[in-house]
C-alpha cells in the first residue's frame, strides 16, 4: 500500500469513516499520515482528586455509580453520571453528547476517566475520556497524541487507523545519505514521520520535528528555485509616471506617511525602470499596503494595461473590489474594476471571463479564480498577491504566468526578521511599510491569567454598553479529549450562559460552508452580532473598525506572530482598542513570551524576539505553522534547519550534480505529502 493510496484502503475504513475522514481534509494514506497531533496527553497514574488537582488533568480510577446518568436541557445538552472512586464522588459531564447517555449506563465495572477536575459544589470533570484500566497502564508508558475530530469520529478511532497505516504503507526510501543525517543530527524520515504522532519522550518528537521541517523547506527551495536567481526580464511594452497616482494622493483625506510614499516611490521606480519588477512589500497589521497597491494597479491602467490582485478568500477579494469600486467613483479614477471569484458561477462567470479577454477590464481582483485555465487575459502586465505566504509558489507562478513579462508584487502583513525574509525570498527586492497612518490609536493590551476572565467578561460588556463589538478567540472548534484548551462550540453556549440577554452571540470557525461564514462576518459588520467567538479564521479578511475588544484564550498557545496577527483585527477605528491575552499557561516560557507581545504593538520587533527566544524544535502546540503551506515548520522555531535546508538545495541546484537532485526530487515526489501546499487555502 502506497502514501498515495485512497484512505478508503485501510482496513476499517468504510464508507461512513471515509465520509467522516473527508471533512477533517483526509483523503489519501498521506493525508492521513500528515494529519498531525494538535499535543498529547499528559498521561499519569490514576490518583484522588483533592483541592490541589482542581483546574489541571487528572486520571481519577473508579466505577459508575448505578442510576446516576441523566440528560438535562438548559441551552444545551449536558449528560452526567457520577463516579466512585475511593474516597471520593466525582460528577462526570458531557456537553452536547446525549448519545453518551447510553454509553455511560453499559459501563459495568471500574474505568480510568481523565480530564479537567474543577470544584463547584463537589468534584467534576468536563468531557472526560475513559479507559479499561489494562488499556490505561499500556498508556502509561508511551505519549499519547490527540487529534483534530469531528463529530462522528473519536480520537481513539483516529489513532488506531494512524497505527494500522503504519503498519501496511510502503514508505519511501530515506533521500539523504547516513552521513548527511548524522552531519544535520536527524533520524531518517520514515522515522521521523512515526515520531510526530507515537514518540517515546519530547527529545524524539522534537527530533523528528527537526527532519520534517528541514523536509518541508527543502522542498520549498526546490520548488521556488526558478525564481532563486532570477534573471531581470525586460518589460515587454511602455511604462511611463503618470498624473493619475499623484493627484489620487493628494485627493485622499489622510496623508499617506513617509513609509507609504517611500514604499510607492520604489515601486514607481521599478515598473517604469523597463525591467520586470520583483518586488515584496512587508507591512504590519494596518500599515497601509492596500493603497500602495491600488496605487500600482493605478499607474499599471493609466498606462493601458491590465493588473490584477490575488487574495486568500473571497471575503478579502470582495473587501478590496469595494474598496477599489469606491476610490474609482469618488475621485473618477481610469480603473474598470471587476471581481472574479469561485462563487461567482455560470452565466455571471462567463460575463467576467468575457470581458476580462477582451480587454473591456482593466483591474481585475479575485482568489484562485484568477490563475485557471478558462480566465485569459488580453494585456495582463502586473500581478499583485495579497496575503502571499497564503498560497503557494505554483499558484504566484500560475499567476505571474497569465502575462508575457509581467511585473510582480507580493504583500505580506507577517513580519518576517529581515534575516529570515532574505533567506526566503533570495531575488526579490524587499519593501517594508514600518509606520502606521496617523491617528490610529495604539492598542492597549494586557496579559491575564484565567482566573481574571469574569473582570474580562465585565470589561467586554462595558463596550457592548458603549456600542462596541467584541472578538474571544478559541483554539479549537470542537471539544477534545483530555486537553485543557477552549473550543468555539462550548465556549459560545458558555458566554449565552454568562453575558446579558440583550447581548448578541454568534460564532465562526473554518469547518462552516462558505456562505454561513460570510453570513456571519456580514452580521457582525453590520453590527447584528456583538460579540463574535471564532477561531484564527477572522485573522485575515475581517475589517470591521466598530470592533474594540480581542480577547484570546490559551494564547500561550500561539506563536508570537500569530498573535500580532489576531490582535490585528482591533484597532482599525477610531476608538480606543484593547486585547487580552488569556495565559492558561504556569510556565516562566510562556509569561516571558507573552510579555513581549504584551508590551509592544510592533511586529517587526515581535517577531525578532520570538525568533530569538523560540529555539529550533520547541513543540508549543498551535504555533505559526501553516505559514507558506508549511505543516509542521515554522520560519521562527526552526530558523537553523531553514539556513540548512537553504544551503543544502542551494548545494544542489548549484552544482553540477544533476542526477542526484532528480532523484531527490522524485524521492520527495514519492513521499506523497509534498510539504507545501499548492492547493487553495
């Protein structure tokens, strides 16, 4: 059986499983595989529960006490049962699980429950997994993950398919050599890929950590390395300034700031130099990007040209054509924008590709939409990607392909250490907006423990009060067994429960269909919601500067640029914003670390100091992977495998050594899971 293989082959994969596995994004024995751990039990000898275990995990060893389980309503479904154990009666809840109702009563005889213990008129554990005591003393002696769910499909489940898969696939033989494993310190990658999800201890789980990364940017190279040394092309047609951004400027209500206009200058510069530009603009959250690039769609139309810019959903696409839209009417700009995006279909769609071909638009903003084989273009000479390290390099260079010599700017709000950045994007010319507009009030922030969140609760309802709108953060979006993080799904019937009645509650999370979530975003724009809990979903795409409260649970969870980029959604008005930063965490790593993001608002100087004190391999849970497609490395934790993997490829491509570097790139073909993810985000 092969990494490529339909997850459908696994014995005990039927239809419902399958069906099941296909919402969590699995579908072939890769995916499957590369279906990571969000962390792992913190497994322990069964113990009684007494005032020092309340608010941690505990495996508490006792039976069902017969005629105990009941179901009740309020809100939602809660079905409790209480359990003996020594010495003590310990209620056990399930929140909207009425199907444990049945399971609880078959249980005859005594069981290991673990969870979270909390005090409230006696011992309790919320969402407990339960376990035969000889299947717990198994537990006792390996880590064990827990996964991603949903409803329907149980970490147990999960697990035992990730073991079977092991167990029959043919994985690929190891494409480094036993003396560059041990010149880079990392254990084979068949290895690797069993110790991300089985590992013994944290020191093997941050080993194979290490040569999953140092896979993944390896590939990244390969696959980015037409663009590494890139040739200057010389731009094919006439590019000369104009009067049209300089007046667009001078018309705006605010002033553009001295890093907006230098920015712009550059990219003047480079489109009329007659050379292809290759330019990346790095912004903080709020900086402005925006206007720079309609700027440069601007220049580009008054020249008679065709521009287009890509962003990562059709929220942000569709925030941007509106922009554009209302500049173009309002100052009576050359632009003829329209809006090209998946959910635009049939005889619409067409109208759009029609007049896109033919060259009746000239500024033409979408997602993918832009890059597939039926949107032709008639002159298309600049391409802009908004939000880059959310696609992938195939889809920047499908787009920069729909042109002949095209020039290109990619944006990015995540700031990125200018070491990092050069490393990343050797050849491109690098840009940064590093001052905010004026009159942006800074965000005032705090770090808290859980213990302040009824004050929080307090403070959000004042600006509900006021006529402000609120953000609370969740990690998850659904419960998970025997981990102490808070998901969007309780945590919404949970705010119902506490918050005033007139107070309006809704919540998003990235497993809704797309309508649903743009339902959402539009309610609470419209103001029709007041406090919105959501997952890391929001952080790109939500604009709404009514908004003056985040509020993140488990930040400590988080990388540092992940929370710069949260906090993001703040501050965007012209009333005083504020976030709170939930620590959940005891640890001095985690205070330090959140400190930091605490006690600034620049994201240049967040992220040196995460990259500074992150050290490579550090396993934190939900960090800032994900970023470039990565799955499991980051740019930040793993800045010395980056520098390796960057030497190594350059090392390849470099030499003349061309049969070595196809059969590495058909091993990392073979593997299956290619580490970059050149699908739609």
């Amino acid at each position: 059986m092969r990494l490529k293989d339909n997850v459908s082959s696994l014995k005990g994969v039927g239809e419902k499983t399958a069906t099941l596995l296909q919402k969590l994004n699995i579908s072939s024995i890769a995916d499957l595989l590369y279906d990571l751990p969000r962390g792992f039990m913190d497994i322990k000898e069964p113990t009684e529960p007494d005032k020092e275990h309340v608010g941690g995990l505990i495996s508490v060893s006792g039976s069902i006490v017969k005629g105990s389980v009941h179901i009740i309503k309020k809100g939602r479904t809660m079905t409790f049962a209480k359990v003996r154990t020594q010495n003590e009666t310990v209620q056990i809840v399930y929140f909207n699980a009425p199907y444990m109702k049945k399971t609880l009563e078959s249980i005859d005889g005594e069981r290991v429950f673990y969870g979270i213990l909390s005090d409230s008129r006696g011992y309790m554990i919320a969402q407990p997994a339960v376990f035969d005591p000889d299947e717990y003393v198994h537990m006792l002696k390996v880590m064990q993950p827990v996964y991603s769910l949903t409803k329907g499909l149980s970490n147990k489940q999960l697990k035992k398919l990730i073991r079977a898969a092991f167990d029959v696939i043919e994985l690929p033989d190891e494409y480094l050599s036993e003396d560059e494993l041990r010149e880079y310190n990392m254990p084979p990658i068949k290895d690797a890929l069993i110790g991300l999800h089985f590992p013994t201890d944290m020191a093997q789980h941050s080993s194979a950590r290490k040569r999953i990364a140092f896979h993944e940017f390896l590939t990244f190279f390969l696959e980015m390395s037409p663009d590494k040394n890139v040739v200057e092309t010389k731009f094919d047609g006439l590019m000369m300034e104009t009067a049209d951004a300089p007046r667009l400027i001078e018309a705006l209500p605010y002033r553009l700031t001295d890093s907006q206009l230098k920015v712009w200058k550059e990219i003047e510069t480079d489109m009329c130099s007659g050379i292809c530009m290759n330019r990346m603009v790095q912004g903080d959250v709020g900086s402005g990007k925006t206007i720079v690039a309609i700027l440069a769609l601007l220049l580009n139309a008054a020249n008679s040209h065709q521009g287009c810019m890509m962003a990562p959903t059709e929220v942000l696409a569709t925030q941007h054509y509106e922009n554009i839209v209302k500049l173009t009417e309002k100052y009576g700009l050359c632009i003829k924008p329209v809006l090209l995006i998946g959910s635009v279909t049939g005889n619409a769609k067409k109208q759009v590709q029609e007049r896109i071909k033919n060259g009746e638009v000239n500024v033409i903003i979408g997602t993918q939409a832009l890059i597939t084989d039926n949107a032709v273009y008639k002159d298309l000479t600049l391409v802009i990607t908004d939000e880059q390290h959310r696609f992938g390099v195939k889809q920047r260079e499908a787009l920069a392909g729909k042109g002949k010599a095209t020039h290109v700017l990619v944006m990015s709000a995540t700031p990125i250490p200018r070491s990092l950045a050069l490393t990343m994007y050797a050849g491109v010319r690098l840009s940064v907006i590093d001052k905010l507009p004026e009159g942006r009030l800074p965000i005032k922030n705090c770090v808290v423990g859980k213990s302040s969140r009824q004050a929080s609760y307090k403070f959000i309802i004042d600006e509900v009060k006021k006529g402000r709108q609120a953000y609370v953060i969740c990690p998850m979006i659904d419960a998970s067994e025997g981990m102490d993080i808070e998901n969007v799904t309780d945590y919404t019937a949970r705010l119902k429960e506490i918050l005033p009645n007139d107070i309006r509650i809704d919540f998003l999370h990235g497993r809704m269909k797309l309508n649903e979530k743009k339902r959402i975003m539009d309610e609470f724009a419209a103001h029709n919601i007041d406090v919105l809990v959501s997952t890391t979903v929001i952080e790109v795409g939500i604009d709404v500067p009514n908004a003056t409260v985040m509020m993140i649970e488990n930040a400590d969870r988080y990388g540092l640029a992940a929370l710069h980029q949260i906090r993001g959604r703040v501050g965007r008005g012209k009333d005083q914003s504020y976030c709170i930063f939930v620590n959940s965490s005891s640890t001095e790593d985690a205070s330090a670390r959140l400190k930091i993001v605490g006690e600034s608002n620049d994201g240049f100087h967040i992220a040196e100091e995460d990259l500074r004190l992150r050290g490579p391999g550090e396993f934190t849970g939900i960090r800032q992977s994900g970023e470039f497609g990565f799955k499991v490395a980051s740019i930040y934790d793993d800045a010395n495998v980056l520098s390796a993997a960057r030497e190594y490829s350059d090392m390849l491509l470099l030499t003349d050594n061309t049969e070595r570097l196809r059969e590495i790139s058909e091993s990392i073909e073979n593997f299956g899971f290619t580490a970059v993810d050149f699908k739609s985000i």
